[in-house]
C-alpha cells in the first residue's frame, strides 16, 4: 500500500492507495499514529477510498483490537476517522477499537469525517460557542468561554 501524510487544519491527513492486506494496513495505522503523536496531533483522518480489497472479519477484528492496543500501549489517544466504502470499509474494525478505548468512527465521505473530527475541537469557532456545562447535585451552570481564538 502506498501512504501520503500531511497535515490539514489540525487534522494529520493520510491517504492510502493500492491493494489491503490485514499486515499492510497495521503498518499504516502504526505509522500514521506515530507521525500524528511526532507533530503533536490528536485528529487522524485515514483516506481509504483508493484501496482495493477486502478484509475478512477475523482480519478486521484484528484490525480494531491491534489498533487499540497500540495506542494504548504508546500512551496516545487519537480520535481516527476513517473514509471508505464497502465491503472495504464496513465500521466493524473501528467498533471493535472503540470498545477497547479508542476514539474511531468510519465515514463514506471525506467531508462528513473531517467535520465530526472538528468536533472535537474548539478551533475555528467563535467565542460565544464555546460552552461548558457544569453539573452539581443542585443544577447545571453554562459558562461561557470567552477567551480568544487563534
């Protein structure tokens, strides 16, 4: 498989092409993960719509449980967004990652992933939508953050 990797708004963007193997794709992961914890970002999105192929269930078991462990194993906690289609890209790998503590989502399109990435971000929004709730046994108070945004 080949790997572009770049850096977007925040977001480390890696791009895969070429034919899925369960080996392949653990390289890449590892590799993206590593890159995205060298520049100091938590956002991954993981472009697969060029990959050819098709991973088995057990594979993308392994997959998901492998992708997991690693993070935890470096001590990073990445939110990955992956774009692809099926029978690529089914959602059963990043389920089984978030059921072990990682933050993964699948997404059939580039733009939809990208915003659910941001939403875990503050950058880019104005002041007055930042909000933070905070719970007591009496109530809630919102506060609003007003500092500024770069």
């Amino acid at each position: 498989m080949d790997l572009k990797v770049e850096s977007k708004e925040g977001v480390l963007v890696a791009t895969a092409a070429g034919r899925v193997s369960l080996s392949e794709v653990i390289g890449v992961f590892t590799k993206v993960c590593d890159v995205a914890a060298e520049r100091g970002l938590d956002q991954i999105l993981v472009d697969c719509l060029s990959v050819e192929g098709e991973l088995s269930t057990m594979e993308r078991y392994e997959l998901g449980r492998t992708m997991a462990e690693y993070c935890h194993s470096q001590s990073i906690s990445p939110k990955v967004a992956t774009v692809g289609k099926l029978p690529l890209i089914d959602g059963f790998a990043a389920r089984v990652a978030s059921n072990r503590g990682l933050v993964a989502e699948t997404f059939p399109e580039l733009q939809k992933a990208m915003d659910w990435l941001k939403g875990f971000s503050f950058k880019g929004r104005r002041p007055q939508d930042r909000l933070t709730t905070l719970s007591s046994g009496c109530g809630s108070v919102v506060l609003r953050d007003e500092s500024p945004v770069f």
